[in-house]
C-alpha cells in the first residue's frame, strides 16, 4: 500500500469509495452521493492549498482518500483547516486510515497551517480512535444538528495544533512546494 497525490482523474474511484458512506450511513451528511464529475470538481476545487491524499493499494486500486478543506469560509479562518479521511468498504482496520493521515497533516503543517478539525458524527468510535492516534484532542459538540436515517445526530469537534501560531501569521505556501517528492509521482 502506498499514498500519493490524488489527482482529477481519481475522481471516479473517489466517488465510488464515498458513496456507501452517503447513502448507507450516518457518517456523512451528504444525502445523494456525488458522481465523478462532481468529485472531480472537488479536488479541483483544492488548488494549490488543500491536499487531497489517495492510497494506492498493490493492484493500483484507491483503497481511500484524505483531505483538507477551507475550515470555514472568513478569512481570519484562512489559517485553519478541517481535514477528512475516508476508506474503501472492506479495508477497514488495515491502517490506511493512518496511512493517509500521517502525510496529510505533515504537509498541513509544512504549509504554515496551525489547527486541524476534524468533524466526526457520533457515535463513531473506529473515527474518534484515528483522529485521537493522530494527535487530535475533542473540542467540542454541535448537538442533534443533522437528520438522516430517521434520527438526530450530533457531530462532534476534534482538534489538533499543527505549525506554531506566530505573530503576525505567514500565510500558508501552497502544498505541492513542500509536499515529498514521492507522493507527487502517480506511479503510486
């Protein structure tokens, strides 16, 4: 198993992992799955400040993804990010989770970022286990905030330091300059 630097045209594999956590769970709050296309538009959308992650398994084929995203839209926000993690159905507790995450949140801090969130609905212990042997500590919860499958659910907050606050903050550098050169390759 490997990681590299998911590109657009993972766009369909990514889709494919995703959907079963639509239209089959409570974990995202996404109520029809997004199609390639859509996706596609997602890790475009990234540009030059947020990674998106694929692990590669020995046949090729993604076995998952991770990400970061714009942790809320105002610019104060900018130096923030949420990241997410998702893992093929079947390959779960085989440590691609960790996997993704490692690199991910190395780049973030190389970046200049300096917090990670992770939003987690709840209950999801296997998720609350992965971002707390990642170094992320509970921050909060928003109560009853979603309707899905016929019930309320609550989304809890973990949090994690990542590059040193200074004062005044550096804007974050784009994360192909400080990303490792081998998960750049497509070769996986």
């Amino acid at each position: 198993m490997s990681v590299r630097a998911a590109a657009p045209d993972d766009a369909a594999a990514i889709a494919a992992i995703y959907a079963p956590y639509v239209e089959g769970s409570i974990v995202s709050f996404e109520t029809e799955a997004p199609d390639g296309a859509a996706m596609r538009a997602r890790v475009e959308a990234g540009g030059s400040l947020y990674p998106w992650l694929a692990a590669v398994d020995e046949t090729g084929t993604l076995a998952g993804y991770a990400y970061a995203s714009a942790f809320r839209p105002r610019p104060a926000y900018r130096y923030t990010v949420e990241t997410t993690v998702y893992v093929r159905q079947g390959s779960h507790r085989r440590g691609i989770g960790g996997l993704l995450y490692r690199p991910l949140l190395a780049i973030l801090e190389a970046q200049g970022f300096t917090q990670a969130f992770g939003a987690i609905t709840l209950p999801n212990p296997a998720s609350v286990a992965l971002h707390e042997r990642h170094g992320f500590a509970r921050a909060g919860t928003y109560t009853k905030v979603g309707w899905k499958q016929d019930g309320w659910w609550d989304v809890g907050l973990w949090q994690r330091a990542l590059a040193p606050a200074s004062v005044p903050p550096t804007e974050p550098r784009p994360w192909r300059e400080v990303c490792p050169p081998d998960l750049l390759t497509r070769s996986g």
